[in-house]
C-alpha cells in the first residue's frame, strides 16, 4: 500500500507553503525596510489622548492565516493584546479521495514601543493545532475497508517579533508585523477508524506489520512538523482604535 492516506501529498503542500512563507517573509523584510522610513509619521500620528485604548483588528499572516485580535495600549510605551483564529481546507486529491486539513491558535502579546510611536518589539506566548483527516478503501483479505486516519499536531508557542502599529487620529488602525515562530513540548495525536460494519477486523488491521508501519510513519510526520520552527509574519493588521 502507498504513503497512508495522502501523507506523502500532505508533505508536499507543506513544503510548497513553506517556501511560500520563506518568499513572504523576504517580502515582509523589505516592508520593513520601507517602513523605517515612517518612523517620523508612527510618531506624530501616535496618539496622545486617553491613558488606555482598545483596538480590535483583523490579521491576514503566516503561519495563521486569518485572525482576530483585541489590543490594549496601556500607556505609550507599551500595549498588550490577546487574538486568535481558525480555519480549514478540503483537498481533493488526484487519487478521488479528499484530505481535510484544519488549523486553529490562541495566543497573548506583550509590546514594547521604545520611541513612543508604532515601531514596537513584542513578544507572544500561545498554542496552536494544525491537523489532517482523510479517508481511503483498503484491501484487507477479502474485504474493502474505508478507513480514516486522523492526525492532529499541537504545540505551545513562543514568538518573538517586531513590528509598527499604527492608529491615526480618526481612530483607523493598520500594522505589520515580522518575527519566528518557535513551538514547545509539540504533541501528535492520531487515530484509525473504520465504518461500524468493519470494526470486528479493525484489530486485525492494527496488528498487521503494515499498520505499524503507518503508525510509525504517522509518529515520524508529527515530530517533524511539530517541532518545525517558522517564519511569523503579519501581513496586514486592520482595525479601528476606541
């Protein structure tokens, strides 16, 4: 039997998104870059006004691809923030069968603002989940058993990072930011199911040299993706600040 369910395509995309997030990131320095040069306008647009204000903000990144936020600028040279989000995918693969994929994070930030203005270092602290499902008919015996593999990889995570967080006077909010993402204690979770008919051989199968194989190969997957450090990068952040 092939590569379980997919994983071998699963790898794949990962890779392609990963060089994908290597050029944005290359692509986020150069704004960067760019950006330095607004370190006058961040500190006269910075505002002045109210000791604490509340800023609720959409972001469009990597590795999360959709999130939202609530940041809170305590004083000027420093705001904290709490955000989160989720999403998933269905692949159809060339095979017939379609791979779901799904993700979802929470995290806490913590910024410092050292001109006063909307360049800040930050740090974040926060959990993520990525996981992958998918469904295929195996030959066992003289039986055809549709079956799923579910395998689910979650880590805490640590994310040092720099950025500009801009809020003009009328309110209207916009930032980017650029850092690395670096999980901790990674855990991979799997399992294998099979429609209510097939479970008196679903034992059979697991105890088949094959299945172990796949077990292991399914153990190896989420060792590497879990303990895969990334780029982290904000490619957008737009909200409106109270």
């Amino acid at each position: 039997m092939a590569c379980p369910f997919g994983i071998t395509k699963f790898l794949s995309i990962r890779g392609v998104a990963y060089s994908a997030a290597v050029l944005l990131y290359n692509a986020a320095i150069l704004l960067c870059s760019a950006a330095v040069l607004l370190c006058a306008f961040s500190f006269a647009k910075s505002p002045e006004k109210d000791p604490l204000l509340l800023s609720p903000t959409f972001l469009l990144g990597i590795p999360h691809p959709l999130n939202v936020a609530l940041d809170a600028k305590i004083e000027q040279k420093f705001s904290v923030g709490l955000g989160g989000g989720l999403l998933s995918y269905a692949y159809k693969a060339p095979d017939g069968y379609t791979i779901n994929l799904g993700t979802y994070n929470y995290e806490m930030r913590v910024r410092f603002h050292p001109f006063s203005g909307a360049f800040f270092l930050g740090a974040a602290i926060g959990k993520q989940r990525f996981s992958c499902n998918a469904t295929q008919e195996i030959t066992v015996e003289q039986f055809t058993v549709p079956t799923t593999v579910d395998l689910a990889i979650s880590a805490l995570t640590i994310t040092p990072h720099l950025g500009w967080f801009w809020i003009k006077k009328s309110g209207f909010t916009i930032g980017f930011e650029l850092g690395w993402l670096f999980p901790i204690s990674p855990k991979t979770e799997w399992d294998v199911s099979t429609t209510a008919e097939y479970n008196a051989i679903l034992e059979q199968v697991e105890a088949t040299e094959e299945y172990k194989r796949i077990e292991r190969k399914l153990q190896d997957i989420g060792n590497r993706i879990g303990s895969l450090s990334i780029p982290f990068v904000t490619l957008l952040r737009l909200g409106w600040t109270f």
